[in-house]
C-alpha cells in the first residue's frame, strides 16, 4: 500500500521546511529559521520590516528629532566658530586672539584680521582702495559675520552662551529646528546691522544668534509652560551690556532678537495637522522679510 502525500504546510520561503508555524500578521505558514518573536506570536521577516517602515519615530513636542538631545549641531556650531577663529588668527597675528581691539571691552578684544575683513557685515565702503560690502554684491557677509569674532574673548563670551541654551533649545526642537532658530537669528540680525548702522561701519560675531536663542528658549517655555526665569534674566543682562558697553551693535543684537524671537513662535504655535509644513512656510516666510530688508537697503545706498 503506497503511503498518502503529507499535507503539513511548508516555509513560505523554504518550501523543503514542514512547519506547524505560522505568522501571527499576514499567517503565512514561517520556521524557525525566518520567525521573529513578537508581543503576541511570531512574525516572518517581511512582515517585520513593514511594521519598521510604518512606525513613527519619536518626536519631540515641536515635531523635532529626538536626536537633538545628543547636541550634534550646539557642538558643530562651536566648532566650525572655534575653527574660523583659529584661522583668523593665523591670519591676523597674536593681536588678533586678545590685546588689540579695544572697543567696549578695554583691552580684551582682538583686532581686526584680513579673514574679519572679508567676512563681516559691511554696507559700503572703501578697503585697500578697493569699495566692498554687501552693497556691491558681497551678500555672503550676512551669513559669514556670524561665524567670526574679534578676539578669543569676544568668542568665549558667545559660545558660552550657545553652549548653555544651545543644547536645551535642540534637545526640545530637534536638529533641524535649532539650526533654523540659530540661523535666521543670525542672519536677521546681521541684516539689522547691515541696515541701521552706517555703511562704512563694519562688525561681525555670534552675538546676533545668541540673542535669537536667548528669547527662543523664553517662547519654548512659555509654550511648555515652564518657569522662565533663568532664561529672562540671561536676557535682561545681555540688554544691559548691548545698551551701556560701547561699540557693540545694538542694531545687530536687537535684530537677531526680533528675528529669532519670531522663528521660534513659529516653531513653538504650530499645530496639527501639517505641522512640519506650517513651521517651514512660517520660516520662509521670515527668511523673505529678512531679504527683502536686506535688498531695500542696496536699493538705497546705490541709489
């Protein structure tokens, strides 16, 4: 007598395997070699790799990254400063790291090297015989002025700062959002002083950033419902010494205020649904004001 063909089900991805197993998501018929355990059975690998692809990731309670707690872009942004910083003071000899600035902090500030020449926020003016400044088409000193700073004091002073409310505003936002924050503060804040101070006045720092992030963290918390103290008192001193220290840019300082003030409400009102879409036109549209600024004031010192 011939024996009857078993009908044991097989491995759907190993038809030689008989298996009495099966996935608990699309029951398919899996064995041990390919089954995956899950909370409730067993899953095979394709049904695994839908469930990866379909869950969201975690986000924070702006919709930024989780990422953000590791602080990448706080520790780049004092790196890439600290770098140029170095670089211009190779350029520019010791005086250009402390003792030779004067200005509003005595002594203390460096002076000014070629890479500061090149790379602050100037309107119009006439350098080694030569005119410069944005005006005649030198538009990357409203982003460069940001990066640069006259003396390792001036420096230290400003990354202290991002150091401090750096980390928290990317731990709460994500990567992405900080970065915006902490760009359109700068550039808002350069645009300022590109604006309001006079055309031959050259100046340059991080401060216009700061100043953003600083009033950033206070819209944070106010959303977050958060004491504001901290953040309210680092604000007021800043206020202080941009008001009563000479030679500092009052222009640029309030600019990256407004401008950074303005891109974290963005950041921190915008609801469901179509989060991420609303912060990013919201961001556009302040980038747009901050160009179209930016342009009327060529318009004017070339007319």
């Amino acid at each position: 007598m011939s024996e009857a063909p078993s009908t044991a089900p097989v491995c759907y991805r190993h038809p030689s395997r008989k298996t009495l197993l099966s996935c608990s998501r699309c029951d398919r018929p899996i064995c041990t070699s390919c089954m995956n355990d899950a909370v409730v059975g067993h899953q095979c690998p394709e049904c695994v790799k839908e469930g990866r692809r379909s869950q969201r990731s975690a986000r924070t309670a702006f919709g930024g990254s989780r990422a953000g707690q590791l602080g990448y872009v706080t520790t780049a942004i004092i790196a890439v400063n600290s770098l140029v910083m170095i670089a211009s003071a190779v350029l520019g000899g010791p005086r250009a790291i402390i003792g030779g600035g004067g200005g509003g902090f005595g002594s203390l500030l460096g002076s000014g090297t070629p890479l500061t020449d090149f790379g602050a926020v100037l309107g119009h003016a006439i350098y080694g015989g030569e005119i410069h400044g944005v005006a005649e088409g030198e538009w990357y000193r409203l982003v460069t002025a940001m990066f640069l700073h006259y003396g390792v004091v001036h420096l230290l002073l400003n990354m202290m700062l991002v150091a401090q409310v750096g980390r928290y505003l990317e731990a709460q936002l994500g990567p992405m959002r900080f970065a915006a924050l902490y760009l359109l503060g700068g550039l808002g804040g350069n645009v300022a002083a590109y604006v309001f101070q006079p055309a031959n006045q050259a100046s340059a720092g991080a401060s216009t950033a700061t100043f953003g992030l600083v009033v950033g963290a206070i819209v944070i918390n106010r959303r977050l419902v958060k004491d504001n103290s901290a953040f309210t008192s680092l604000l007021i001193m800043n206020l202080i010494y941009t008001f009563f220290i000479p030679n500092i840019s009052i222009a640029g300082h309030l600019g990256g205020l407004v401008a950074g003030g303005a891109t974290a409400v963005v950041l921190a009102y915008s609801h469901q649904p179509h989060r991420s879409i609303k912060q990013a036109a919201g961001c556009a549209v302040i980038l747009a004001l901050i160009v179209a600024a930016a342009i009327a004031r060529t318009a004017s010192l070339l007319s």
